[in-house]
C-alpha cells in the first residue's frame, strides 16, 4: 500500500536544461544558446541547423529562464514604451498594435504615463533604462533630446539623433477631408486647431491651410478655434464648438482636429437646435473605435494606429537585432472613412448663432 502523500508537497517537475537540448541535437551549448535567445551570433548558423535546435526545443518543451538568458547574452528582451496617457482613444490602439508585434518575437514591454509632467517624463526615461530596455517607443510624446538607445516616436514631428519618426501623410489627410465637403457643396467651413500640446497639432494645421488654399477655400478668423488642453473626452471640443457658435458666423462644415473634439462638437450643435449633417455636417480625424457608434456616425479621416503600432515595433527590434540604421521617418498614409455626419450642403441653410437662433434659412439666389 502507497503512503498518502504530505499535503503541501509540491510534485518535482523534471526541469529540462539548455545542455540537455545540446545534447540532443549533438552540438553545442553556445550554438543552441545563439539560436534559441536569437542573438547576433545566430546569423551564422545555418538554416536548417537552426530548425533542428529549435525543433528539439519544442519537444523536449524547453523553456529557458528569464535571468539565464539575459545573463548569457546580456539581454533583457524589454521595450520602454512612453506614452502621454494610457488608455484613452489615440494610444490605446497604437500600444495594442506594439504589444501583438512584440508577442510574436518574444519581446515583452514595460510602460509609462508621463501626462505631460516633463519631470515625471526624465524620471521615468532613467527607470526604464534602468530596468535594462533595449530601446523606446513614445506615443504622443514630444522627446526633448537625444536618447542613449534607439528610439522611434509616434507621431514624430522632431529630427533627432537615433530617433525614427512614425508620420502621418496629414498633406493628403487634410485634401481627403476639406475636398470632401467642397465636393458637398462646403465653401463655408469652420476649422479647429490643435492644441499646442498635441505633437501633430502644429504639421496638420499647416496642411489644412495649404490644402484650403489650393482648393479655393477662405479659412476666415472667425472660423477658426484653437484648443486648449489634452481632455481625452468629448468634452475638449464641446465648448470652442460653442464659441464658434456665440461668433454668428456663418458656416455650414466643421473639420474637427480630432475625433474626440469633433463628437464633442456635435454635441454642443445639437444642443442648440442644430441638425447634423442637416444643418452643418462634420469631419473628424483619427477613427477611434466610438466614432463609428456616434450618432451620427462620424465621417473622419482614419489614421491606421494599431498598423503604426506594429510598424514602431518591427522597426525597433530591426534595429536592435540588425543592427540597421534608423531612417529619420516612415510615411503612413490616410483614409477617408464617410460615414453619417457629413451631408450635401443645402442652399437654403447657412448656420446663424446671434440672438438665439442657430438655423437660418436663406431666400435663394
């Protein structure tokens, strides 16, 4: 009869070390140790070579600690992502994109909040280097000086030394967005302006200007709000919506910064009687994931931000593993997504904010 066993006594696992795959395959330690943490020295092994090693590996399901692989090859396998805020509707997708492209390499990540506490941002750039990563991905960062590892921002707008810059092609955004609504009939269009916070704020701007210009477009004053602030909801556009209003400037569009600004502003047209896209049809920029469920539905320009994502990531690890040299930008290119919130402009309607009343309607010419 077998004697019960101890409550609390862990079963011993057979642990399966790095020599015994060597042993397996008849080769040795080092090679194995090369091709299995794919270090640089395992561009010399060949093809076929490496498959039986890592063959063996999965049959004999070996899995290498953590502090031994990083003591044998001086590694850690750890990305710094630096982001202004987590989870809002801009990084989010942007992180998930680096977080699928790092599982697939067998990278892992750390990330920081800095919430533009250029402090708070110094201090964790140390940690994360102290904590052994391998380079940077900052989202919705502004990077204030060079970094001692290589680095690739999102979006980046500064040349800076070791860094890639992930961009959006905003010249073509802007024509996709303001030609639409002058195909609707638009000549009338108000504009916001990104904050001086947002690093895409000040390239974009300088786009819709050029792209207005070339289209006949008047960008007047009056049209124009700026704003303030990094509000991750709807909120950020709803009161400079309103001020655009208060003005009792006629306007029949809206070419919001970004999504957020442009659902907030929606709003605030709503709540004063106004119809959209009836009365004033509105463009967004971004494609968050709640555009598409606001009502209306939002017409936008899509930035492919899990796509940058990865593209940040694969970019990355080339220029840990291989050593590549860093281009100094990689172009992403825009969509335009139409959806609900933009409509034919009406001759009959114009937008009219005096003495209460938001909808005007015109005698024909």
């Amino acid at each position: 009869m077998k004697a019960p066993r101890k409550k609390g006594r862990a079963e011993k696992r057979h642990h399966v070390t790095l020599q015994m795959v060597a042993d397996h395959v008849g080769l040795t330690k080092g090679t194995c140790s090369a091709v299995l943490n794919k270090s640089a020295a395992s561009r010399s092994v060949p093809l076929h070579t490496q498959e039986r090693i890592l063959r063996a590996a999965r049959e004999l399901n070996y899995r290498p600690s953590f502090y031994a692989r990083n003591l044998g090859v001086k590694r850690t396998f750890m990305i710094g992502v630096v982001t202004q805020e987590i989870g809002d509707f801009y990084s989010s997708p942007i992180i998930s994109g680096i977080e699928r492209y790092l599982r697939q390499k067998d990278y892992f990540f750390l990330t920081v909040a800095h919430r533009d506490d250029p402090t708070l941002l110094e201090t964790y750039s140390h940690l994360l280097l102290d904590r052994g990563v391998e380079g940077f991905i900052t989202v919705d960062t502004f990077i204030p000086h060079p970094l001692p590892l290589p680095a690739i921002a999102i979006p980046g707008h500064r040349r800076i030394e070791g860094v890639t810059n992930i961009v959006l092609d905003h010249r073509k955004a802007a024509w996709l967005a303001v030609n639409h609504l002058v195909e609707l009939g638009h000549k009338e269009i108000a504009f916001m302006k990104g904050s001086d916070e947002s690093p895409d704020a000040k390239d974009r701007w300088k786009a819709i200007r050029e792209v207005a210009e070339e289209l006949g477009i008047h960008m007047r004053a009056d049209l124009i709000v700026q704003l303030e602030g990094r509000d991750a909801t709807p909120q950020l556009g709803y009161p400079f919506a309103a001020q655009l209003l208060a003005r009792g400037r006629r306007f029949t569009a809206l070419f919001a910064y970004n999504d957020i600004s442009a659902i907030g502003s929606i709003l605030a047209f709503q709540e004063a009687g106004l119809r959209v896209p009836e009365d004033i049809s509105v463009v967004g920029f971004d494609d968050i994931r709640i555009a598409v469920h606001n009502n209306p539905s939002l017409t936008t320009v899509r930035q492919p931000l899990q796509k940058m994502g990865e593209i940040a990531a694969r970019t990355l690890l080339n220029r840990i593993e291989y050593h590549e040299d860093g281009t100094a930008d990689i172009e992403v290119q825009p969509e335009l997504v139409i959806r609900n919130s933009t409509a034919r402009a009406s001759a009959l309607t114009a937008v009219r904010a005096d003495k209460g009343d938001h909808r005007d309607v015109l005698a024909r010419n």
